[in-house]
C-alpha cells in the first residue's frame, strides 16, 4: 500500500545481525549489466572513431569496417535496455526537496561526513544527477546516431545537419562518458555499494548511513505490512 | 591549342609517385617529403564544353565501374547525381542573363576539386585511407577505408559517395593510375574541344590567363578562374563566364571552406573531449588517495539493527 514514491517491489529489509536490504530484483540486475556493457563498448568502438590515437580499439571488434557497423547496432541495444532501467528508476529519481539541502553540501559528502547530510531517499542528488544525465544524453546520443547512420538513413537528412549531428554527439559521448566516470567511482567509494547490482542487497549500515529515509520508509512499511494484515492473506 | 599529354612509351617504367610522396594521410603522421612533386592540376573550361558526356564514358570506362541504368525525368543530367560508379558529372543549368535577356546554357562537369587543404581527409578516421600526394592529387585507398562517411561530411563540394556494395567511399582518383605512368586524365584525353585540359598547377593557370583574356574580349566582362583560397587552391579548377557567381552553375559554392563545425569537431572537440574524459578520472583517482573510501562503520550497522528491532517490535 506504500505511496512512498522511490520504494521498490522488491525492496525489502531481512533483520538479523547484520540486517541486509534486498535493493535490487535480478530483473533490474540483468537490466543493469546489459546497459552497463553496452555503455562500455560504445565508449570503446566510439572513441576508436573519435581519435586516432584510439583507431586501434577497433581490433576488439574484428576490424575498422566491422567496427563501423556494430557500433550503431549497439547503440540501439543501449537505447532500449536503458529504456528499461528508466521506466524501473524514475520516479525513485524525482526530485525532492531534501536533494536541494544535499547539494548544497557537496562538500561534506566528498569528504564523507555523511552525518551532516539530511537523510535522502533510495537516490540521493548525486545519482539522481546521473540518472537524469544519462536519460537525456542517450536520447541524444541515439538522435543524432541515427543522423549519421549512413548506411540506413543517409537520404533523411542534408550533408549540413550530418555535420551538426557528428559534432554533439561527439560532445555528448565525452559527457555521458564522463558520467559514467563518476557512476563508476562512487560505486567504488562509497564501499558496501556495488553489492547491490552484484547479489542485489546492501547492508543494513549501509542503508542508515546513506539512505536512512529509505531505510525507515521500507521498516514502516514492512511494520505496516504486518499489522495491517487482512485474514485472508 | 594546348599540347596534350603525349602518350607514354610502351616499357614499363618505374612509377612516377608514390607513398614516399605523401604529403598528408587520414588519422595518421606523415613526414612530408624534402622535395615537393611538380603540382599539377586539371582545368575545366566551362565555357569550350558542349556537354557531349564524352569525359563521362571515359571515367566509365578507364575506372571499370558499371553505373544503373537510369530513367529520363526531363532534364540532360545522367545519372542525375554522382554515384559510386559515376566519379564525374555533366550538370547542366539554364540560367537567363539578365543583362543579356539570353538564355545560357551552362554546363558544369562535377567530381573531386582535390583540394589543397582536403576536408575528406580532414574527417577520415581511418589511417591511411585518404592520401593526399606531393604533387595534389587526393586519393582513397579503399583497403583502408571502413565507410563511415565522415568524408562525405568533410568535403565542402558533396563529392565522395559511398558503395552499396563493398561500403567504401569513391570519388574521381584524378586518374592517379594514369598520371603514375606518365598518362593524363582519361576525361581530359577523351575531351573532343579541350574544354579539359590537364597540366602542371602552373601551366593550367596561365593557359586559364589566355581564355580569360579570349572571353573578356567577347563580352564576358566577369569571366574568371575559380581556384578557391577557402580550401588552399584546388587542383581542379574551371574557367568559368561568370566568375563572379560561381552558384549559377549548378550551385557550385561561391567561397568554399571546410565548414567551421568539421573544424570544431575535429579539432578543439578532438583534444579537449579526451582532456575532460582524462581529468574525470584523475580527479576521481585524486579524491580517493585525498578522502579514502567511504566506509560503513559498525554504529551504522547498529543504528540499522536498533531501526529494524524497534519497529518490529509490536
């Protein structure tokens, strides 16, 4: 019955010593990875074209011309596995008035004083920056990909808007790129993070620490869960 | 009259340039040579052309490709663009005078300007797969070529077209097949009026001088050579009535240049992009030696215990 707008279906609390917190189903997971590996060999297939001091990338996939020709197709794979991970994450990615209070004391969460942070829900403002990021420059990315898919939609669009499409989404693979970057590292610096997307569950520390609002959402709900029982179940 | 091309002897020789004579390769280094190649160039005069297709046929049939055969929609151009199979083209443009009140017919033979300042090879990604010789000639080396298109993008005059069938890119060679063995262009050879004449840069530039001066003299006060600085000079250049409207004639660019958003993207984007992507990194890699990792401590651990226990209990 929760309407608490960012509590998953399959979030939910297993007491004990230590408590963990299931955060992610195997469906998000997979979600997940798939998204993740495209993403990867975008980036590398990418820039292989983008520098030439990268060309040689192109011999992860079997050649330049073989290269040319994947680097789209995963380009739509991404598109819709992301689509994916969107219609599962949005509304956990709204924005809330405590992510204003959270941003504004960047400082204390890069240099870990998480008790001064207020308590924020499933995402905090920082991955809900790359939530957001990510959604937006995928669509660009994959708009002005299919501009520049040359062998499929070359008669759609004048030689003037090809050149314009190349140069953004250039630009927007630096900076989805440079996103990730940041995705990638917090995952590693916050500790205790990556098990989520691993075994799909956090620790309940973890969880208070930089979560609590989360946290105390799901144990009222599971409390509420209990009391508020029909017969029938 | 100028003097054609003599045919070449019938032994073999050694070719007359190659890729010692590199001066400019796709995605790659290249040390130039000490000694630049004799530039030479292929002078179109517009206004000698009777558009009989003659250099077409010749491409045609020097370069072996097999254009469709197309369908007539009312107007003299055939095939009705450039095609992979079809390096050059006779376009044709009636334009009215409006000084003269006279119909002109102005027929343009179109394919690769081989630019000094190339914009194809300046968006290639793929090293080696455009090369631009000491002596002008831009060439695609197709072994090279992974048929992206960034050349199409590239080029300020829409010329290089992509294959459907092996996906590499093809344009007009200037016949570097025949200049390596002392040979001029086939369309050149194949001209019936010398409207195409080929040469050193220098020789086309001062027979251009002649006709020039021939055409003021019957009237075509803005006759002129279209050689364009925007792109270095060609080594393709024409001899146009109209100098001073290049657009009349089937639009060719009046100042052409690599177009400013090629330049961006391969240039500032270029290092700047893998700037930002190596600083993201580095500033990452910075915080943590700085800040180490964020660890949850055993009172978090307890805090979420106390949490759970408490509102579990009923």
């Amino acid at each position: 019955m929760s309407t608490d707008y960012d509590v998953g279906k399959g979030d939910k609390i297993h007491a004990g010593k230590p408590v963990t917190v299931d955060r992610y189903t195997p469906g998000a997971r997979v979600n997940h990875w798939i998204t993740a590996t495209s993403l990867v060999l975008l980036a590398l297939s990418g820039l292989a074209l983008f520098h030439p001091a990268l060309f040689f990338l192109t011999e992860l996939f079997g050649g330049g011309p073989l290269t040319r020709v994947i680097h789209p197709w995963i380009g739509v794979l991404l598109f819709f596995s992301f689509f994916g991970l969107f219609l599962r994450f949005w509304k956990a990615n709204l924005w809330k008035r405590e992510d204003g209070t959270w941003l504004a004391r960047i400082r204390d969460v890069l240099t870990g004083h998480d008790e001064r942070l207020p308590e924020v829900g499933k995402y905090n403002a920082g991955q809900k920056f790359v939530f957001w990021a990510m959604s937006v420059l995928i669509i660009v990315l994959i708009t002005t990909g299919i501009v520049i898919w040359d062998q499929y939609f070359f008669e759609f669009t004048t030689i003037g808007q090809k050149r314009w499409a190349v140069l953004v989404h250039s630009i927007a693979a630096i900076v989805i790129i440079s996103v990730w970057i940041i995705h990638v590292y917090a995952a590693i610096w916050v500790r205790g993070t990556i098990r989520a997307m691993t075994r799909g569950s956090v620790s309940g520390g973890w969880a208070w620490r930089h979560h609590r609002k989360w946290l105390r959402e799901l144990v009222a709900k599971s409390s509420k869960g209990k009391s508020g029982r029909t017969p029938a179940e | 009259m100028f003097q054609p091309v003599p045919n070449p002897s019938t032994r073999p020789e050694p070719p007359k340039f190659g890729d010692q004579d590199l001066i400019r390769r796709s995605a790659s280094t290249v040390t130039p040579p000490a000694q630049r190649q004799t530039e030479v160039a292929k002078l179109i005069d517009v206004s000698k052309c009777i558009g009989c297709k003659a250099c077409q046929s010749a491409c045609i049939e020097w370069n072996d490709t097999h254009p469709e055969i197309g369908i007539n929609t009312g107007v003299y151009d055939n095939p009705h663009d450039l095609t992979p199979d079809m390096f050059t083209l006779m376009r044709f443009s009636e334009w009215e005078n409006p000084e003269t009140n006279n119909l002109e017919w102005l027929i343009r033979k179109d394919g690769c300007m081989h630019c000094e300042d190339p914009g194809c090879l300046k968006a290639c990604p793929a090293p080696g797969a455009i090369v631009q010789y000491s002596n002008g000639i831009v060439d695609f080396v197709h072994e090279n070529c992974i048929g992206c298109g960034y050349c199409i993008k590239g080029c300020p005059f829409n010329i290089p077209r992509i294959s459907k069938v092996d996906h590499t890119a093809y344009k007009c060679t200037l016949c570097s097949d025949r200049l390596a063995v002392g040979q001029g262009p086939a369309c050149a050879k194949a001209c019936p009026t010398q409207a195409i004449v080929f040469g050193t840069k220098e020789e086309m530039k001062q027979h251009a001088e002649g006709r020039i001066t021939d055409l003021k003299s019957r009237g075509f006060a803005n006759a002129g050579l279209y050689d364009p600085p925007g792109v270095g000079g060609t080594h393709v250049m024409y001899v146009l009535h109209h100098a001073d409207k290049p657009e009349i004639y089937a639009d060719l660019p009046n100042n052409p240049r690599i177009s400013p958003i090629v330049e961006a993207w391969k240039g500032v984007t270029k290092y700047a992009g893998l700037a930002v992507i190596g600083i993201a990194a580095a500033t990452g890699f910075m915080h943590y030696l700085v800040s180490g990792p964020n660890r949850v401590s055993e009172a978090d651990e307890e805090a979420a215990e106390k949490l759970t226990g408490e509102e579990r209990r009923p």
